[in-house]
C-alpha cells in the first residue's frame, strides 16, 4: 500500500467522501474544485488505500441513460485517516482566519 501526503485537496477529497459523496462529479460540487483537481486526488487516495472504487454495472447507467459511473468508498485505512484529514483542514481555516482582512481580500 503506497503513502499519500495529505494536503488539503486530499483532506477535502477524502472528506466529501466520508460524507458520503460517492462520484466524481459529486466529490467535485462538494469540494467546489476542477475535476483536473479531484480525479487525480481520488486515484492518489486509491493507490494508498483510503479509498476503494468499483464501476456501476453498464445495464442500470444504460436504464438511467447516461454513461456508467464510479463509485468510490471509504477504506478502513481510509476511515483511520480522517483525522488527520480533518486536522489539515482545521489548520488551513485557522491560517485563513488569522491572515489580516487585506491580505485575505488579495488572495
């Protein structure tokens, strides 16, 4: 099983997640991030194991009509690293709010 750094876009990714946003375009509404931004993350988190995902079966996405979808879940490993997902996260807050107003208007 690989590593993966937890920076605040996998925080967020493996967050949305938690919360139950099973597909990319989900995890990407959640997140308000590009896709250029989220699917990279979700294949990242997969390799090292906090994330597992499987296709929906082609017949029911044909019945929906529109094209299969990927769904991804949490791993246990997935499960024990929310805290810390959830600490990067409380830390980028905490940094945002002690910026002064100017700076954060800049940004």
């Amino acid at each position: 099983m690989a590593s993966v750094r937890m920076t605040q876009i996998t925080a967020l990714v493996l967050r949305a997640v938690a919360a139950g946003y099973q597909y990319g375009f989900d995890v990407m509404e959640a997140c308000h991030l590009p896709s250029g931004t989220v699917y990279p993350a979700l294949r990242r988190l997969e390799k090292a194991g906090l994330l597992k995902s499987r296709w929906e079966d082609a017949v029911d996405a044909h019945a929906a009509g529109r094209p299969r979808r990927r769904t991804y879940f949490l791993t246990a490993e997935g499960r024990r690293a929310l805290p810390e997902a959830e600490r990067k996260l409380s830390d980028v807050r905490r940094l945002l709010s002690d910026l002064p107003a100017s700076e954060v208007e800049r940004a």
